[in-house]
C-alpha cells in the first residue's frame, strides 16, 4: 500500500487549498456596518431568492409539458357535443324519450303601431282601416276630406299549448287583441280572437270557420283584408278526420243573419219581425296539399228563419236556404313569389264575409196579398287575388286586389252597397329578427245599389311591428 500514499496526497492538495481559502474569507472582517443598514440588504436578498426559485418552478413545469407532449401522440378532436356523464349516458340510450312526450306552451304576440294619411273620408268607428262598406253612401256624410290617424289596436297576445295523449294531441289556443268592433267599433279594447281547443280529431270552442281560408289573406299591415274574402272566426264544434297539408274538416257553427227592411224600415207592420235560429250552420273544407302549393274547396249550409210575432195582418214569417262555395288556392311560383287566390259565390252568406252588409233583403211579392213583401236571401260573388313577393331577407311586398258584389233585391234602399273594391301595394322592411317596418299604399271603392253614387279611398299607412314568443316545455 505505500506506493500508492504520495498519489493520494497529491490529490488531496487541492482540496487543502480550498478549505484554507473559505477560511480566510470567511474570518476576514467585514466592513462596519450599522444593524439598520443589514436589514435592507437581507430583505432585497430574501426576495431576489424567492423570485429566482419561483422561475426555477416555472421552468420545470414547462420543461415537464414538452417532454409529455412529444412522448403522447395527438389525441382525436372533441365532439361537437359534449358526452353526457356516465350515469346518465345508459339509460337515454337503452329508453330514448320519445318526441312530444311532455306538455309544449307557447306564448307570443306583438306589439304594433299603425299610422297613416286618409286622403279622403270614412265612418269615424273605421277610420284605420278600408272597408267600403263603411265609404261615404253619400257625398260628405262623415265630414271633410284628408285626415291623419294612428292606433295600436292591431297589438295581440296569445298563448297555445299541446299535450300528447293516447286519444291524440291536446292542443288549446286563447288569444285576443285590441281592436273593438260591435258596441267597441272605433275603440281600443281587449277582443278575444280564438278560445278553442282539440283533441284529436275533434275541436270545439271560437276559431277560424272552415268555411273560410285564411291563408288566401295578403302580407299586408292594413288590418281588415280583402273585401271579397271569406273571413270569420265563429264558435263551432269540429271533426277532423283527415288532417296535415292535406285534409277535411267537417264543423258544426253557431248560427247567424242580418236583414235590412229596406224602403219598408217604417213600417209599423215590420216591427214584431224577430229572428230565429233553430238550426247550427254546417260547414265542410276539403284541402289537397302538394309541394307547389294546394287547392281547397269549402262550402256552407244554413237555415235563416223570422218569426212576426204580431197578430195583426199579414203574417211575414218565413225561412230560406243560405248557402255558399269557396274555391281558394296558393301557388308556389317560384321560392320568392306565393299566388293567393280565391273565388266565393252564394246566398246569405254575407255574415261569412270579411266586408259585407246584410244577408236578406227586401223583395215585394205584390201579387199575393197575404204577404206582400218577402225577405230573400242576397246573392254575392268576391274574388281575391294577391301577389307576395320576397325581395330577400330583409324586403317583402305584396300586390293585389279584391271585389264584392251584391245582387240587391228591389225594395231594397237606392243608396244601399252594392258594390266594394279594395287593393293595396306595400314594402315591408325586416331590420332584425321579430321586428318588421313598413309602408303601404291602399284603395277602397264603394257603388250604391241604384242612386248612381260612387266614392273613392286612397290611404298611406306606415305601420311598425316588434314581435315576441317564449316557448316552455314540461
């Protein structure tokens, strides 16, 4: 083992060296210094340490995440939508819950402003929307031309609802708006549009005759449509047994008529004149849908019946047959442009109309004394036929034009309406979803029976719409 001694001291040389050196320095006296002086410099040196261990730290992390990384391969992109935890994932797949199982609630309406400029003069009940039958029957009978109106009666609120059932969908409406007619013409007052529900195949409560065709009615903001156009909401009770783009509906409707006693109005003899409904309106429509529109054909029968509840003489009870067919369509001309037409023809039928005054009329019957003069049911005829064009997602317009005529009978008022025209053009502007602005021309016409009177109505209106729905789900 000596020959190896030398080499061991050698290197162990150096190390001798170093501990002598640290020795040196560290009892080499340091310079005087005050305690208050210390204290910054071991506080700015506590702080350099932990910001240097605190880069040291964030070094690592990040030296740590590439080395994972380049060791994992690339994991696949995540699904649009996320999976659903595993408790929960078995049972919706082994028992799906089925479309439609709970109850649906829907509700909507709209608040909405009509405003405008009629060129000329109206019944003053009527004065934002075009009727002929409320047109002057004389000249100045509703005061000077050129008036400014402006109404939110057109604002609606509705609720709906559907809850499916082993018998078929329960589905109910409520809706109304604020547009008074009857004893509220010219006011703006709640007025209940639909109170109706079905199941299944059957319905019953206030809603869309089936008689009529609601969807022939133009895109317009003018409110009360085309004076040609079947349009009533009437109580009934329905069946369906065929229902979707094609179908038949079988109603039915509370019974109704007005009359007019025409040049006899004084007469004493009139006055014990009473109607008398003993019998429901029944009404049909039949619908065949294909994808470039459909075609549907209705139809209406009804008794009308007076009773004169006078003893005297003569004795002017009686009762006729009204009835009517309407021939209605829309056709898809193109993605942009939607035809809507329709034809009606009938007797005593007015009361169905959108615009149309009395449904029996006076008739003298001179050659039987015993009842001299008759009530007869009034002939009619109207035509729609409307253009909706779609410019883009923000333009629509629609153009078109609708007719009334009345076959009156002979005792009937020389100023009473025989004739009504209407038609309208409009632009309707879509800033953002739910809210629609627009500007409209409008034409309403009105021909006596046979004074030889005849008036024209030219209106602007510019109406504003803000929609809203909530849809629920339980």
């Amino acid at each position: 083992m000596r020959p190896n001694r030398p080499n061991n001291w050698i290197r162990a040389v150096p190390a001798i060296l170093l501990v002598v050196a640290l020795s040196v320095i560290c009892i080499k006296p340091a310079p005087a210094q005050s305690e208050d002086a210390k204290k910054p410099d071991l506080e700015q040196l506590q702080k350099r340490l932990e910001q240097l261990e605190q880069e040291v730290r964030d070094l690592k992390s990040q030296l740590s995440a590439a080395e994972q990384a380049q060791a994992t391969p690339a994991a696949p992109a995540a699904p649009a939508v996320a999976a659903a935890p595993a408790a929960a994932a078995k049972p919706i797949e082994a028992a799906p819950k089925p479309a439609g199982a709970g109850t649906s609630l829907d509700i909507y309406g709209f608040a909405m402003l009509d405003m405008g400029y009629d060129f000329k003069s109206t019944h003053p009940d009527w004065y934002d929307v075009v009727r002929p039958t409320k047109l002057p029957s004389f000249a100045g009978e509703y005061g000077p031309d050129g008036n400014v109106y402006a109404g939110v009666r057109q604002t609606r609120f509705g609720v709906k609802s559907s809850t499916p059932t082993k018998y078929g969908d329960l589905k109910t409406i409520f809706e109304f708006e604020l547009f008074g007619t009857g004893i509220d013409a010219g006011q703006t007052t709640f007025r209940l549009r639909h109170a109706y529900g079905e199941l299944g195949q059957f319905g019953a409560g206030q809603t869309w005759s089936p008689f009529m065709d609601i969807d022939v009615f133009p895109n317009s903001v003018e409110y009360w449509g085309p004076t040609g156009m079947v349009f009533f909401r009437n109580v009934q009770v329905r069946w369906m047994p065929l229902k979707g783009n094609s179908r038949i509906t079988i109603a039915l409707e509370r019974p109704g008529a007005s009359a007019d006693q025409g040049i006899y109005s004084d007469r004493i003899e009139l006055e014990g004149i009473r109607p008398h409904f003993n019998l429901p309106d029944l009404s049909w429509q039949a619908r065949l849908g294909r994808k470039w529109g459909y075609v549907q054909a209705a139809g209406i029968f009804r008794k009308i019946a007076w009773e004169d509840t006078d003893n005297a003489e003569p004795n002017l009870s009686d009762s006729v047959l009204g009835w009517g067919l309407n021939f209605s369509s829309n056709l898809y001309f193109s993605k942009k442009n939607t035809g809507k037409f329709s034809v009606v023809y009938g007797e005593g039928i007015q009361n169905y109309m959108n615009d149309a005054p009395i449904d029996i009329g006076i008739k003298n019957n001179f050659g039987n004394p015993a009842k001299p003069i008759l009530g007869v049911p009034l002939p009619l005829l109207g035509i729609v036929a409307f253009l909706d064009h779609t410019w883009n997602e923000r333009f629509s317009s629609s153009i078109g034009y609708s007719m009334l005529d009345i076959q009156n009978s002979d005792a009937q008022l020389p100023s009473d309406f025989h004739q009504g025209h209407y038609a309208l053009a409009n632009l309707l502007f879509y800033p953002v979803k739910k809210v629609m602005v627009g500007g409209e021309f409008q034409y309403g016409r009105r021909v006596n029976f046979r004074d030889g009177f005849n008036v024209n109505d030219y209106r602007m209106q510019f109406s504003f719409r803000y929609d809203w729905s909530k849809g629920f789900e339980f």
